[in-house]
C-alpha cells in the first residue's frame, strides 16, 4: 500500500489488506486466458468468450485488477469499468478466485485494492454491480465491503429475467454503492 492509500485508508476501517504471498497488480493481455479459466472454473459467473478476457486485460486494465500468486500468476480478478453516463462510478462486471487460492480474503482485498485507487485516481464516488439473487456469496462479499467501507447501499432490479432469451435466468439486481468520500486535499 502506497503512503496515500494508507492516508486514505486511515478514513476507513479494517481495508483488507493483500493475503501474505499475493500482489495486487494491473491485468495485461496474456493475463486473458487465466482470467477466462477462472472464469469458467468458477461455475458461478457468466462465461464470456476468450477474445473479450484479451481485450478486457487491453481496453479496461486501469479499471481492473489482478491478484497474483508468489510465482507471478492471476490468482484472482475483478473486471470493471467507468460508466461512460457516470465517470464517478466503478461498475465491477467480474471477480472470481481460482479454487486453489479460495479462503485467503483475495475477492474483498481486490474490491478494496481497486475501488481504493479508482477512487484516488479516478475520482470515482460510486462502486456498482449486479448480483442474482441467488448468489449468496456475492451478496455477502459486497454488503462486508459497504460495512467496512461504512457507505450505503441501495438495491433495485436492473435486469428483470423476462429480458434474458435463454429460460431460468434470474434477474439482474443492481446494488448501488457509495457515495465514497473524495481523497482528502482534492476537492472533489
């Protein structure tokens, strides 16, 4: 952690921290194909094809990021973007952990890694996502992370299932995070 983001941290309780052994780092293009793996290995997250994971790690790198192991390799990962009608807001689209590096705190210290610099940097205020609600374990990773970040959040169904073509997709709900407080010094 830089001495800003500690700066900035110090106006939060308990950021997680990296899990010893472990770096947060920017995705790169040949990051993709272990992204796409984690992806698909998950069994939970909507698998997008493998060229998207390429020009995700290309196109959307400063709104990502990638945990990576001792010996250099993705870990674990959250995809995000700027909304293009709402630059302060940090959409995260994925975040999975490989089933080797489960239970070490990855998915919450990559949530607090990257909203921690999109906020500094980026000046974003707002961290949205989709969640079915049936994924308990997303609901649980982003309502500790609101806590622990001491923000609300507001839930409302972006996605209802009639609008997906294939059968049994569940609704899409939007969880609305923030507003998150501007850097000190910076005015925003």
């Amino acid at each position: 952690m830089t001495a800003a983001q500690a700066a900035h941290a110090g106006a939060r309780s308990e950021i997680r921290e990296i899990p010893e052994g472990y770096r947060l780092d920017t995705p790169r293009a040949e990051d993709g194909s272990a992204i796409w793996r984690i992806a698909r290995d998950s069994k939970v997250l909507d698998l997008n094809s493998s060229y998207s994971y390429l020009l995700w790690c290309r196109d959307f790198a400063a709104t990502s990021v990638v945990a990576r192991d001792a010996a250099g390799e993705p870990a674990a990962f959250l995809t995000g973007y700027l909304r293009p009608d709402r630059p302060d807001t940090l959409v995260v689209w994925q975040i999975a952990v490989d089933a080797a590096h489960r239970g070490r705190g990855l998915a919450a210290a990559l949530l607090d890694g990257l909203t921690t610099r999109a906020v500094d940097e980026l000046g974003v205020r707002h961290v949205e996502t989709t969640i079915t609600p049936d994924n308990t374990a997303s609901k649980a990773l982003f309502t500790s992370f609101a806590e622990r970040h001491s923000v609300p959040v507001a839930h409302e169904v972006l996605f209802d299932a009639a609008l997906f073509p294939e059968q049994g997709h569940e609704p899409e709900v939007l969880h609305l995070i923030g507003p998150f407080a501007a850097p000190p010094g910076t005015g925003r």
